[in-house]
C-alpha cells in the first residue's frame, strides 16, 4: 500500500457484512482527540477503500487491505486479526469468493 497516492480518513465504525466494508460516520481530525476507538480508512485516488485499521488505544487492533479488479470489483482482501494472523480472500472478476 503506497502512501504517496492514499487518502486517509477516520471513521466511528462500518456497515454491512460483505467485503468490502463500508466506513461510516466520518471524524473530523479534532474529533480523533476524544476517541478511544475509531477506524483509520485509507482512499486510492478513484475513492475506493484500500484498506483500514482498525484503532484502540493507539493500537492496531484489525487491519483490512483490498485490492480491486480492473472492474471495480473486490480482487483480495486481506485481513490481519489482533493475533497478528493473516488471512487472504481471493474474489472473482464478479466479485465472488473464489
């Protein structure tokens, strides 16, 4: 996931259950100050989520990457769980689990 070309905002919390997530109810960088728990999304530059961390008390407690088909459709979704252990979701170009 390279920086240089990523926006990155803050979220309370996501909705649905299907990958990938959807980032809900934005925090202003003030807003950070007062949370405990909040989520970090990162933008590539067509606004698609590429990934987010999941934050409690300074540390990354969950960490989502994607990474999309030429389409627009969900390619791979990798997830880092609190235990540090990696799990990879390969998806079709109709964005099914393979």
């Amino acid at each position: 996931m390279s920086s240089d070309s990523l926006t990155t905002r803050h979220f309370v919390t996501y909705s649905g259950v299907k990958l990938p997530f959807k980032l809900v109810n934005e925090l202003t960088e003030a807003e950070l100050d007062n949370r405990n728990t909040y989520f970090r999304g990162y933008f590539d530059a067509e606004a698609r989520l590429t990934g987010f961390d999941k934050i409690v008390y300074g540390e990354v407690e969950l960490a989502h990457r994607y990474a999309y088909h030429g389409n627009g459709a969900l390619r791979q979704a990798e997830i880092t769980d609190a235990d540090e252990e990696v799990t990879v979701l390969e998806f079709g170009t109709d964005g099914q689990p393979c």
